[in-house]
C-alpha cells in the first residue's frame, strides 16, 4: 500500500509540476539542441542561456526587474499585514465591521481584477504613480487584503478574550496588548500571511503589465521581453532561464510556508 500510495504521489507530482520541468530542461539546452531535440533529455547541458540573461544586460537588464519585484512584493505584503492586524483585532474583540466590512474585503477576493483596471489607470496617472514601484505596491497592497485580513481574524479567533481582559486590569492599552501579547503569539500566522502576500504579489501581472512601462516593470512582465531579445524569433532557452530564475524567490518562499504551519504557538497559548 505504501509503494501504490508513493506511485500516486510521484505521478501526480510530476503531472502538476510538468510544465516546470519542461521549462527548466529546456533552460539548459543550446539553441541548436532545442530545435533537433525537443524531448526531457539533455543530451549537451550548457549553463549558456543563463549566463546570456545575467551578464547581457544592455537590452534588458534582469537585475533590474528582479529589484522591482521585490520591492513592490516586499510593500504590497507588509502593507496588506500592517492594514489588516489591528483592523481584524477589532473585528474578532469589538464586532465592528464583522456583519459587513469583513464580507466585503473577503469577496473582493472573488473578483476579477481586471475589472478595475481602467479606473486604476486613470487614478494612478492622474497622482504620478505611473511607472513607479511605490505605486505597484499599493495595487498589489490591495490584492493582498482580502486573504491577509482573514487569516489574522482566524487567527486572532483563536486567543481567548480573557489574555485581553487580564493586560486590561495591568493598565495595558488596546496598542499594547495587540504588539505585546497578540502579535508574539499569532506570529506563525503573521509570517504565513507575510510569505503568502510575497508570493500572490510577486507571481502579479495583470498590473504590472498595466501600470509599468519602464522604470518598475517586474519581473512577471519583464520575462516576456527575453523571448525574443536576440531577434529571429523565439529564443526558448534565455526565455526558459529567465523564467526559472524568476519563479526561484517565490519557490523558496513556498517551501518556507510548510514550516510556519507545521509550528502552532496559538494553540500552545490557548491551551495553557
């Protein structure tokens, strides 16, 4: 039963993951290998199309989109979390917002977003936040909300409202109690919710696309340039490496989110 179960797992590991595998065989190809030999076999492996897309940087400069990335990721997540911590701590111990702002904010997740990209257009060219890393952190600040503030409500649920009542009778402020006591202790969730806005921020494209053109193109968008950046058409291999090389911070990312939820420090304070 434990060799079936393992084959399951790798067949439907390798069917989910296949487009990945192909993309990264397919970054250790030459050109000529490609076009003679399209199968998952490598026969001449070549670091070339890797070294072509980070030493060649006088067309597109994939350090560059890789900084974009991370800062507008690194906003647009700490924001989503420094909105939602003290707005879910007053849903979960006063009630304000819970029959219809927490509704609200978490079926903003259902929409596409699509729909409001005229009017961000028009918003962000009418303030200068066009083309601009501050201003794709914002949008992605607001994509992130919805599952941010859920997961810090869930979370926060959790913490009996007595631990509250007991900092109240020491003279502890509703700031002190939520950085002191509440934070430390849903801090797995914190960083889950972090990793997982980094993620939903960095894999972005619709606004990427839409709101950069030079300046703070990320690396979503800035991909699609190297597909045929030597001209003659599509160059497979330096458009495989950049999309590996883009696809490695949100990777390592995700195999941090296991361990913060294997970790449960709120269940621990509830117990006790």
């Amino acid at each position: 039963m434990n060799i079936l179960r393992w084959l399951v797992f790798g067949i439907a590991a390798i069917a989910m993951n296949f487009p990945v595998i192909v993309t990264l065989i397919t970054s250790f190809k030459s050109a000529k290998e490609i076009a003679m030999n399209p199968g998952l076999i490598v026969q001449a492996p070549t670091f070339a199309n890797y070294a072509r897309v980070l030493t060649d940087t006088s067309r597109f400069n994939i350090y560059a989109y890789l900084f974009n990335s991370t800062v507008a990721a690194f906003i647009g997540s700490f924001l989503a979390l420094l909105l939602t911590l003290p707005a879910a701590y007053a849903i979960v111990r006063t009630g304000v917002g819970k029959k219809h702002l927490l509704p609200v904010v978490a079926n903003l997740r259902a929409v596409p977003l699509v729909v409001f990209a005229i009017p961000l257009y028009m918003m962000f060219q009418f303030v200068g936040l066009l083309d601009t890393r501050i201003g794709l952190g914002l949008i992605l600040t607001i994509v992130n909300l919805p599952l941010s503030l859920m997961m810090m409500v869930n979370a926060i649920s959790d913490i009996p409202g007595e631990i509250d009542e007991a900092a109240r009778m020491d003279r502890a402020s509703a700031f002190v109690i939520l950085r002191r006591i509440v934070g430390p202790v849903i801090r797995p969730a914190i960083v889950t919710a972090f990793i997982f806005g980094f993620i939903t921020a960095w894999n972005e494209y619709l606004f990427g696309l839409m709101l950069t053109t030079r300046q703070a193109v990320p690396i979503t968008v800035g991909s699609s340039f190297f597909f045929s950046a030597s001209g003659g058409g599509v160059q497979w291999g330096i458009a495989s490496a950049v999309m590996v090389l883009g696809a490695m911070p949100p990777a390592i990312l995700g195999c941090l989110i296991y361990r913060q939820l294997t970790g449960s420090m709120t269940a621990g304070a509830v117990k006790g």
